[in-house]
C-alpha cells in the first residue's frame, strides 16, 4: 500500500506542534500533523496550562470579591467547591480547540489521530498500520509530569500535576513536593483558597533561573500568606493513608497532611516515538538534545517544546516551533533565539522576566546599573488595591542598554512585553533613554516603566 507524502510531518498538536505545522504551510510546505488523542491542543489546552490558569483566575476573582470592604458589610461570604471554581475551564478549552481547528483547516493542514512512530529516518507508522512519510520532521509529543515508581499515585490522597485538577473535595493542608514553576505556581492557588501549604524545596532557593531579588521576593510574599517552605530537602517516600498521606524526608521530618501534590519534574513523551529506529536517545527523563535550530542529532528530525526540556513554557514552544519551521524552510534569518523569549509564572503575585539577571551580569563583568519602580508608589496600583510588586530595569551603564527586564506583581506577564519590544529595537532605540522620554497615561501601571529608567538614571552621577 503506498504511503502518503508530506514535505514536513509535525508530531503533537500542542502549542510547539502547532507553531511549527502553521509556520511551515505558511511557508508554502504541504503539513501533516499527528496527534495521539482524540483532542487536538495538547497537554497544555486540556490539562495543563489553560485549565491551571483558569482555575488561578477563578481563585483570584473569588477571593478578591470575597475580602471587597462592601461585600464584607454585607455578611456575605460565599464559599464555591472546587468544581464550581474549575467550571469556566471547560467552556474556555473547548473554545480554544475550536479556534486550533479552523487554524488547521483555514491552512490545509490535515489533522491525523494516532501515536505516530518513526519506521525509518523518513518513514511513520500509526496502529491502524498507515504509514506516512516526509522529507523533513518536527517532534513535538509534549511531556508527562514525573513518576518515581515509589510513589502510589493510585491512593486517593497523592496527586501529580495532571491530576491535581480532578480534585473533588477542598483539603484543609496539602503538601506540594518541588517548588519548580508548577509547584510554586500551585501553592499560590491552594493558599489563596485558605489551605495550609507546604513547600517542600529539593533546592536552596525558589526557581533559581530568576533574578536573586525576584526569589527573594517570591520566597517573602510565599511566607507572608503562610506557605511554609523546607529547602534542601529529598523525599524517602510518601505513604497513603485513610485519612491523608505522609511525606518521609531524608532528613528525617514527617509532614502529614490531607494531600500530597508531586510536582517534582516531568518526563518528555517519547517512549512511543520508535526513536530506537532512527538512531536518537533520550535522556533518563525522555528529554532530546537539540542544537540552536532545535535540530536533533539526525539534521532533518527537529525537536520543540516540552520534549527538549527548559523552559517548558506554552509561549515558548510555540516559538520554537515556529523557529524549527523557519529553518527548515531556508528562512534562518528570522529565527527566534532562546534569549528572546520571557519567562511568566503566574503565582501570587505573577513574576516575568526578560533577558540577564543581576548574577548573569556580575559573572559575565558587564558594567551594568538598576532602576527599580516600587508598585506601591503608582497611582494605578493604589487606587486598584494591588500595591505589591516592583519593576527592575538592568541596563549597561555606558550605553543605557536595555539587557534585563524584571517583574514581580499583579500583570507582570503583561508588563513585562513593553520592556521586551524596546530590548528587541536596534541601537540606539534600546535604551533606557526610551523611557526616560515617553510620556505614559496616568495612571497606568505601565508608569513604572518611565519611575524605573528614572531611578536608574539617577544612579549614574
């Protein structure tokens, strides 16, 4: 039977998937993209991303009403179940699958249900025994939260990062093992919602790749609303019990709590990949090693998204796929680089950066100074209630370089894209001297922006 042929044949429908196949027929390649569920959009439209964010968001909202002066006076404290706050999700990811679709569509990329799995360097097979087959390949099968087999993520109390949205019942105490982004991200939402959280850290510090001043930030506002975090600390087992579940820490404490969440990494999807055929080797956690155009080790198999590893961003994969489609379309000139791409992490409050962190700078003795812009000190936050965060300007004390941008607040992920399109501007539209003569609406939040390059300035004499 012979096998249908496309010039690129993209693996996984989820946000790196989709940059790359709408890249790659924009860029006049006929496009065939698997996926192996029923639903295209990946783990980040229906168990990871959007449904997280949207639960975040339903916390927010419903704490914010609840501590509003007027709703206090009127006696009213609602209290809504899980379920209740989990409801928007489902309408919003079936609006998101909807929308992906007539992308696909719109561009004649024909969307193929099945595990795809390489038979040879051009060949795919799915189980119904098609085979499909293309010049070039782009994997893009997502990854899985990280299982030791130790742990029995069958017992009722013990949850992963997947499954911690299929909560039914409000724990009074949970403990969330790791404090990368998703377990920073969700020990915001369930201390928000009033339960007790522990943290427990395997490193010294909270998502290291940030900015010291913004760990540290993160760590202060954590311990304000009562998380308690345990740094350097390794688990020697979780035990399920009727009433909640205990985790047994090398060091020798016991935490007891209602639930444990395990957010503790995750493991790229490719033990179906039939990579064994082709000549690639994941690592231990089913990452694959990829060069600048996110090639693998075979030059035409390119690689994006969750499967290669950090950052493990939704906004990132998109790029990345996007970049791979580029290069292997000829179009090298417009790739993205890994630099260029923020980072937002939505706990409370929200954190985004852009480019070199103070450490970077010092290690690297690049002459750089700060402008900081304290929220509490503008207008807009005051007047909507929302006074804790800052903006952080890092710039070249010569040139007035923009080389870092770093919020901590409510809308830092918004925030934060201003300082990165002035970044992006060729020299000498790339410094601090932008700010310092754009007039911004008052109030805005986005005020900070000129506080900060003025507090920065200021250090200069």
């Amino acid at each position: 039977m012979a096998s249908t042929h496309y010039d690129v044949i993209v693996i996984g429908t989820g946000p790196g998937g989709e940059g790359a196949a709408m890249q790659a027929a924009k860029g006049g390649k006929s496009v065939g993209i698997f996926e192996s569920h029923m639903r295209i959009g990946g783990g980040c439209t229906h168990w990871g991303t959007i449904p997280s964010k949207a639960l975040r968001h339903s916390i927010y909202s419903i704490m914010e009403a609840i501590n509003n002066p007027v709703v206090k006076s009127l006696g009213v404290r609602p209290t809504p179940s899980l379920h209740q706050l989990r409801a928007s999700a489902q309408s919003i990811i079936s609006k998101q699958e909807s929308m992906r679709r007539t992308f696909y569509e719109r561009n004649h990329v024909p969307v193929i249900h099945g595990t795809a799995r390489f038979v040879d360097h051009h060949t795919i097979e799915i189980p119904d025994g098609t085979r499909y087959t293309a010049d070039k390949f782009v994997i893009a099968a997502g990854s899985r939260p990280f299982r030791p087999e130790s742990v029995d993520f069958e017992h009722p109390a013990i949850y992963d990062s997947d499954s911690i949205l299929e909560l039914v019942e409000r724990p009074q105490s949970i403990t969330v093992y790791g404090a990368g982004v998703i377990g920073c991200e969700y020990a915001s939402m369930f201390r928000n919602l009033g339960i007790k959280v522990n943290l427990v850290n395997t490193r010294s510090k909270l998502l290291e790749f940030l900015d010291d001043e913004i760990i540290d930030a993160l760590s202060y506002h954590l311990r304000d609303q009562g998380t308690l975090i345990r740094h350097n600390e390794q688990f020697e087992r979780i035990e399920g019990h009727d009433d909640g579940a205990v985790v047994y820490l090398q060091s020798g404490k016991q935490i007891k709590t209602d639930v444990v969440l395990w957010a503790n990494g995750r493991s790229g999807n490719t033990e179906n990949l039939g990579l064994e055929n082709i000549g690639i080797e994941p690592t231990k956690r089913g990452h694959l090693a990829v060069n600048d155009h996110f090639q693998t080790q075979v030059e035409h198999i390119y690689a994006v998204g969750d499967i290669i590893g950090f950052p493990s961003l939704a906004s990132a994969a998109y790029m990345q796929g996007r970049s791979a489609a580029l290069h292997l379309t000829g179009q090298t000139e417009q790739c993205v680089r890994s630099s260029d791409i923020p980072s937002g992490i939505y706990t409370s409050p929200e954190i985004s950066c852009i480019g070199q962190t103070e450490r970077e700078l010092t290690e690297q003795r690049i002459p750089y100074e700060v402008g900081h812009s304290q929220f509490k000190s503008l207008a807009r936050a005051q007047i909507t209630g929302r006074p804790i965060g800052m903006l952080k300007l890092l710039f070249h004390r010569e040139t007035l370089e923009i080389l870092g941008v770093h919020c901590f607040g409510t809308n830092a992920s918004e925030i934060v894209h201003i300082g990165q399109a002035i970044m992006k501007q060729p020299a000498p539209y790339n410094t601090l001297e932008y700010f310092i003569n754009t007039t911004f609406n008052y109030p805005t939040m986005a005020e900070a922006y000129r506080v900060a390059a003025l507090n920065g300035y200021n250090r200069l004499f």
